[in-house]
C-alpha cells in the first residue's frame, strides 16, 4: 500500500529507456521503482559527498 506521506512523482520516458531500465532493475532483483529509488538516493549521496550535506528544511512541501 502507497504511504500517503510520501511524493509522487510521475515522467515520461522513451520506449528504449524504459526497456533497459526494466532490464537492469530486474537484473538486480528490484522493480523498476525500486531501481530508480536507489540511482536517485545514489546521485544524492555523491553530490552530497562533493557540495556538503543539503539541509532540509521543516517544511518540505515546497521543493
């Protein structure tokens, strides 16, 4: 069941891509979703690595 808190967020994206992003999550045992959940928390973690840690503030509503 979705958790209500949580965004969503929704793209388009081209039948090629879409294929080997397929691929590649189930490769790894993981959904599609789940794939593209660690490739962001991925690029996060080395942005944060390189910029420092972003802070996030009370409200988070609002990007």
């Amino acid at each position: 069941m979705r958790n209500k808190k949580n965004k969503h967020l929704g793209i388009e994206i081209d039948p090629a891509l879409h294929y080997k992003l397929h691929y590649i999550s189930k490769y790894y045992g993981r959904s599609a979703n789940g794939e593209i959940l660690y490739l962001i928390r991925q690029e996060i973690k080395a942005f944060e690595k390189m910029e420092g840690e972003i802070e996030i503030p009370a409200s988070t509503d609002t990007p």
